[in-house]
C-alpha cells in the first residue's frame, strides 16, 4: 500500500526535515506515526498525499509512484485518500451537510448522491441533528467527527490523520481513535500522526518512530514500546 | 464535462456573484468605461466615414473650357474623359446654363446683372469620379491630367478640406487602437485584480478542494466562466450607454454643427462593431482571469 525508499525532505539547507527514510505499510494496517514535535510526522504525511514533495527517494502509495505524479495523478491519488487535520480545516461558512458533500461533489457525485452519502455518514457518527449547523457552533469533537466524515465520503482506502486527537480532551479522543478502529475493521489502511503517548498505550497499533527527521524504531519489528 | 460538473459549475458561478456583488459590480463597470471610450471612437469613425462618403458622392472636378470652344468639339472632349478609369459621370455645363444657374443664386439681387451679356460665364464640365476613387490622391491625380487637356483653361476641385477630413478619420482610426490599447491594459489588471480577490476569499475552499482531489479544471473554470460574465454584461451596459448617448447627439447635432443636411445620416454602430465589443468584453474577462489564475492558483 504505502513504500518509501530512501526518503529525504529538505525544506532549509543543513537542516532536514526528514532524512533516508525507509518504511512499508501494508494494505488494512492501522499505524501511529509518532515522536516529539518536530520530528517530521506531518511532512511524512504531506509527502503522502503530494501535499509536498519529496527532496529524494521514491515514494509507492496504492501503486502510484507519487514521486512522478503530474497535477490530474496528483488529483487521482487524493480521490483515494481520506485526509483528517489537526485543525479539522471545515468551512465555517458552509454547513456541515454542505462541507462533507462538498467532497464528493468535486470528484464527480451528482449532488443528490453526494448530499445523501453525506448524510447517512453523519448519521453514522452521530451528527444527524447537527447536519444543518455551521462548523463554528460544533463542539471540538463534533467539528472532528465531521473532519473525518469528509475524509470518508469518498470512500477512501487509505485514511492519513494529522494529529486528530490534538484538540480534544482524553475522553473525547479515545471516542474518535474508536472511531478509527471502526473504520479500519472495514480494511481501511490508517495512519495517524501523534505524539500523544498515552494514545498509544491505550490502542496497541503498529508504532513508527520519528525524531529529528530520522526513522528511530518500529514495533513490528523491534517491539520496542512507547517511551 | 459530465452534468454533475457543469451543474457544479454553475453554482458556484451563481454563489460568487451573489457573495461578491458589489466587486462583480464594480469590475463590469470598469470592463463597461473601457469598453464605452472604445465603442465611443468606434461610433465618431463610422459616422465621418458615412459622411465621406455621402459627400463623396456630391464631390466634383469642375473643368472649365475656353471660350473659342463649340459643341461640336466638346463632345469628343467629353467621351475622352468618360473614358477614364477613375470618372463615373461628365455633365456640360453650357455658357448658358451657367449663367442661369448664377442669376438663380444670387436671386432677387438678381437685377445687377442687368445688361451684362450671358457668356461672360466660361462652359464647364462637371465631372463625378467613382466611389472608390473619392479621395484626395485620386481627385489630384485626375486634375493633374485634366490640365493638361488643351481644351481646357482651369480645373477646380474641393483640395484642402479633402485632405483635412480623411486626416481625421484616420486619427480617429488611430486614437481609438491606441487609447483603447492602454484602457484594454488597465482594464486587464482590474479584472485581475478581482479574481484575485474573489480567489483569496475562497482560498479555504479551493485548497479543500484540492485536497480532496478536485480536478484543477473543476476549480478554474468557475473563475474563468464569472470572468467572461462579468465581460459581456460590461459590454452590454456600455452598448446601452454608447446608444443613449447616440440618441441624444443625434438630436443635438445637426442644430449645433450644421454639417449635417439629414438626421438620417446619423447611424448606430454596425452589426460587426456590436459583435466586436460584446467580444472584446467577453475575451478581457477570460483573458483576466486565466492571468489571475496563473498567479495565484499555484501557490498552494
Ligand atoms: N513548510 C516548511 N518550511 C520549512 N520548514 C518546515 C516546513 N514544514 C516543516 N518544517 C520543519 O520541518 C521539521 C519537521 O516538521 P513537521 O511539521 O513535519 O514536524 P511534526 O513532527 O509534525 O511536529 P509536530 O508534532 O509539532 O506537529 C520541523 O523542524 C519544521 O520546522
Ligand atoms: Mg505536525
């Protein structure tokens, strides 16, 4: 599913962002992608999904070589892949039912389609009374659900999340890291960057480790724990 | 493009003007003043040019003969000239006639002529030339060659006014490019500037939607569409303005100048002219926003 040969990213000279990564996640794997602030989680991601490019290596998603992608590759590519951020990224001036369809408008659902998957899936999270809202009435955790409501419209099989818990309390994260577990029973591949150690305590996923632009440890391998 | 991306389309056309009338307003108003001088100089051109060539048609060579001439030796003079490529008509104007057609102008001061015989007035020749040929060079050239005929002493034609006048038309040809070009220039950058504000204020969107893996067509071609909008009803208004103006000129000039012998004269722009500003309004708004687009779409 996912393949990274020898990975670099340089965003300023003698100091890089990520540095010979090696890394290979399979189809239906849930991963965390951890380590301390800093340590490369969202550019790995970003390398991911194209949302930057790789300085050098060569970068396989969902057989794509993403490292060659023209700008309609770059687009086919992201159909397939569902993207949560940190900062949820909703449209405040839209409401939630609009911001989830909206998604799969832009990727050719007819609208009537598009605005009725929407809604079956905010019902499936919960958000069936607040589907008229606009996302700046949403609680934290509600404007998360939605988030990832979008990321799954499309019916991705891959799901890249970018710190999805960092905005909600203890209780409401575990809420949405089941909520994953769910997504991911239906053979998903998830990966999910945090560096919210308790997390991976509490789910016991495959762990990747970062730091300072380098790959320190993977549990499939090592079984090295969370420090 | 599917239905479902056309119908796309169409809303978010229909939501950008609804949520940025006022710079939708205002740009369509500025692409209208550009477009409103040009089709102004538009109008002022094919207006002279109609007159030119309604005068034209009234433009003659007057030749006058020597006296000693009789009937009998003009005729050959006169089917000579005929002869010339450039002459659509010869009329001779006998002694006689000329001196009627003198008495019958100076009308009831008439009587000062009393006793003066009738063929002080030389016989001429009024020569008409062919439309294509009623223009200066061609009215001098014929003259050069009709002075050189024996049979006749002068030759007379309407020289300076001539000249000024097709001066003018073809300044105003001019003027109209080059004016038009700069306004065209500055016009472009307004519209720009619009769809760069109509991209900044949807930045969050579009970089959703590229996020999600909308198409780039899918996300341009809105901005693309409300640009060529913006440039038709920019036309549209100005053709309403350059024809209420038309209306009130047309009933003030020919009191104010009078050149004009006939209202009628007076004509709106051609249906080629309609064409070429609804085009031209049309082709600032797409050419506009494409620009924009460029500049500011890659960023992300
Ligand atoms: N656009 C950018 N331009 C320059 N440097 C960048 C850019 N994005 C990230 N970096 C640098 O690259 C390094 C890795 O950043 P990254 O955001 O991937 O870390 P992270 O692991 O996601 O951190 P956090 O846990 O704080 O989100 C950091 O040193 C950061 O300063
Ligand atoms: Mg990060």
């Amino acid at each position: 599913m996912i393949h990274l040969f020898r990975v670099s990213k340089i965003y300023a000279p003698n100091y890089p962002a990520l540095v010979d990564i090696h890394l290979e996640i399979e189809k239906g794997e849930f991963v965390f992608l951890s380590g301390p602030s800093g340590a490369g989680k969202t550019t790995l991601l970003k390398l991911l999904f194209r949302g930057e490019e790789a300085t050098e290596g060569q970068i396989i998603v969902n057989g794509r070589n993403v490292t060659r992608l023209n700008g309609r590759g770059v687009a086919r590519l992201r159909q397939e892949i569902g993207l949560v951020f940190q900062e949820f990224r909703l449209l405040p001036t839209m409401t939630v039912l609009d911001n989830v369809a909206l998604a799969a408008e832009v990727v050719g659902t007819p609208v009537r389609e598009s605005r009725k998957k929407a809604f079956n899936l905010l019902r499936e999270l919960g958000l069936k009374d607040r589907h008229d809202a606009k996302p700046p009435a949403l609680s934290g955790g509600e404007q998360q659900r939605v988030a990832i409501a979008r990321a799954l419209v499309n019916d991705p099989i891959l799901v890249l999340a970018d710190e999805p818990t960092g905005n909600l309390d203890a209780e409401m994260a575990d809420e949405t890291m089941r909520l994953f577990a769910r997504i991911h029973d239906r053979g998903t591949t998830i990966v999910i960057a945090t560096h919210d150690a308790g997390l991976l305590k509490r789910f016991s996923y495959r762990a990747v480790f970062l730091q300072r632009g380098r790959l320190l440890g993977d549990s499939k391998f090592a079984g090295e724990a969370a420090t | 493009m599917r239905l479902s991306r056309i119908s796309f389309v169409f809303r978010r056309v229909l939501k950008s003007f609804r949520e940025l009338l006022w710079t939708h307003i205002l740009t369509s108003g500025t692409m209208a003043m550009t477009l409103f001088i040009f089709g102004g100089f538009l109008l002022i051109q094919q207006n002279l040019h109609g007159l030119l060539k309604g005068w034209g048609s009234q433009i003659q060579i007057f030749a006058y003969l020597e006296n000693r001439l009789t009937a009998a030796e003009v005729e050959p003079l006169v089917n000579r000239l005929r002869g010339y490529p450039e002459v659509e008509s010869v009329r001779f104007v006998s002694q006689g006639e000329a001196w009627e057609n003198f008495k019958k102008s100076l009308g009831s001061q008439s009587g000062v002529l009393e006793g003066l015989s009738a063929d002080i007035l030389p016989a001429s020749l009024e020569i008409a030339l062919k439309a294509a040929y009623r223009n200066h060079d061609s009215l001098a050239g014929v003259a050069q060659r009709l002075r050189t005929e024996k049979d006749i002493s002068e030759v007379e034609y309407p020289e300076e006014w001539m000249a000024r006048f097709s001066l003018l038309v073809l300044g105003i040809q001019w003027a109209k490019w080059i004016l038009g070009g700069f306004l065209f220039m500055a016009t472009l950058l307004i519209v720009g500037n619009t769809v760069k504000l109509a991209i900044l204020a949807r930045r969050e969107e579009i970089e959703i939607m590229q996020l999600v893996g909308a198409p780039a067509g899918l996300i341009k071609t809105p901005f693309v569409i409300e640009g060529m909008i913006q440039g038709l009803l920019g036309a549209s208004l100005s053709l309403l303005f350059l024809w209420l103006l038309f209306l009130f000129l047309s009933s003030q000039l020919p009191f104010t100048l009078g050149v004009l012998t006939d209202r009628a004269q007076l004509r709106f722009l051609e249906p080629e002219s309609l064409a070429l500003l609804l085009f031209l309004g049309w082709a600032m708004g797409a050419v506009g926003s494409l620009l924009s687009l460029r500049r500011f779409l890659q960023r992300w």
